[in-house]
C-alpha cells in the first residue's frame, strides 16, 4: 500500500511539474453589467507589478474606456483583483476587460456584456475612387419650340450615360460649356455635384441653350471631374432657323416684287 500510494504520489508530482503554465489570467464575477455599475475583476497568474484594468471593444482598432480604467499592484504571487466602474468604450461593444502590464508585454482578456451599450462604430478610412465614372453613351436631344426656328434661343439636352466602375464611392463634379469653334466658352449651367457608389450606373441630363439667331454647327463641351482625374465627353449640334430664313426670303421677293411695280407706275403717270 505504501509503494502504490508512493507512486501515485510520484505521479501526480510529474503530472503537476508537466503541466504547462497557464500565463496571466482574467475573470469577471459576472457576465453582463449595465454601465455605471462596477464588476470585480479578478487576476492570477500574473508576475509581480502594477498591471492596468480597463473596459475595451473588441474591434480593431481597440478603443477603451480609459476615465474609468483602474491600475493595481500585484504581489510576487501574481493573484489579485480590483473593482471596475463599467462605461461603454468609445467604440461601442462587445466589449471586454483588458489587462495589460504598464510595458504592454503581457495582455489578457476577459469578455462582458455591457446592456445598452451602442453598436460597433466602424472606424474604417472609406477608400474613394480616384477616376471619373466612365462615359458609356452620349446624345442629344432636341427641344426646339416654334420661336427657336425665328431666331429665339434654342434648346438641347445633353443626355449622358455614367457608370462608376470602381469598387468604391465617387464624388463627381461637372463643367460644360457651349459655342462656335473646338472651345467653346458659352455658359452652361452644371449639375449638382453628386455621389456615384461603387458600381452605380445612372443617367445624367444636362439641358443647353444655344444663343438667339444661333446658325450652323455648335460644339458642347463637358468635364467630369474628380479628385485629381477629369474625363471630356464632347457633342455637337446643328441649328437653321428656316422659319427667319424663310421671312427673310419672303421680304426679299416682295421688295423684287414691289420695285418694278413701282418702276412701272412712274412711267405711267409720266408718259413722254
């Protein structure tokens, strides 16, 4: 009896020496708390020293509540435990309790609920697009009213066809312009600028008005325009007010018409 009670003993004593070191440990007398409300955070297995006690999101990057965090010395035994004042971390929850060492060369956790506790903020830099959504169609449309054709300002709409093809958010500024010759400076009022999101398609008009007795060929000029990219999208139109030409072709003819009337007239009330 005294062998195998020996033996068990020498087991178990390799059995203990064996065991791997289960390092610093973090546990929480309970699992949820409401914040305000203070949670006992106990500790072993820690090495002598001042560690620190705070209340973090489990996110990336960790944000912590640091006004309530706590620091206390551990003895050489690395056992001991401090109260907690819960208040929701900066970015919001699951949360959990941290403790590190003031080095930050040992860290563990342990989690807590926090009742109330706002969602996860996602901290994460938005990547924008860097290029103008690509130009898939561009026409025009006529809008031309009766007065267009007797000289009156005429009418166009620049319908264009946009597809962001970036895999993120673009924010789109314009500028188009209007008139005779390949620079055309006439004032055309813009869009708003505007987002476009990742893999958007849309449909964008633009209404143009050509100047009064506006004839022959007019170039439209457009910038689509990002951060440090523009894309040109250029259109023309012809424009002949036949209804002024045709007024002026009657008045032509009627003076053809009246001058040899009253050639004929003079010479007979003149008769020689």
């Amino acid at each position: 009896m005294r062998l195998s009670i020996s033996a068990l003993a020498l087991v178990a004593a390799l059995a203990l020496a064996g065991a791997p070191d289960p390092g610093p440990q973090v546990g929480v007398d309970r699992a949820e708390a409401k914040p305000g409300e203070q949670v006992l955070v106990r500790l072993t297995g820690w090495p002598g020293g001042t560690v620190r006690v705070e209340l973090c999101g489990a996110g990336t990057p960790t944000r912590c509540a640091v006004d309530s965090s706590a620091q206390i010395h551990l003895p050489a035994g690395g056992a001991g435990g401090t109260p907690l004042t819960v208040v929701a971390p900066p970015g919001g929850c699951p949360c959990q309790v941290r403790v590190t060492t003031l080095d930050n060369s040992l860290s563990a956790t342990a989690p807590l609920v926090v009742t109330g506790a706002p969602a996860p903020v996602d901290d994460t830099v938005r990547q924008a697009a860097t290029r103008p959504p690509t130009v898939l169609a561009a026409h025009l449309e006529r809008a031309d009213g009766w007065t267009a054709h007797f000289g009156a300002p005429a009418r166009r709409t620049l319908v264009l066809r946009l597809r962001n093809e970036q895999p993120a958010p673009v924010n789109v500024a314009w500028s188009f312009s209007v008139g005779r010759g390949p620079d055309p400076t006439g004032f055309v009022t813009p869009p708003e600028p505007d987002e476009f999101a990742a893999g958007e398609e849309r449909e964008v008009r633009v209404p143009v008005t050509l100047p009064a007795f506006a004839v022959g060929t007019y170039q439209i000029h457009g910038d689509i325009v990002t951060a440090g990219a523009t894309s040109r999208v250029t259109a023309s139109t012809d424009h002949q007010p036949w209804g002024l030409a045709g007024m002026l072709g009657f008045v032509l003819t009627a003076l053809a018409v009246v001058r040899p009337l009253k050639g004929a007239s003079a010479g007979w009330r003149n008769p020689r």
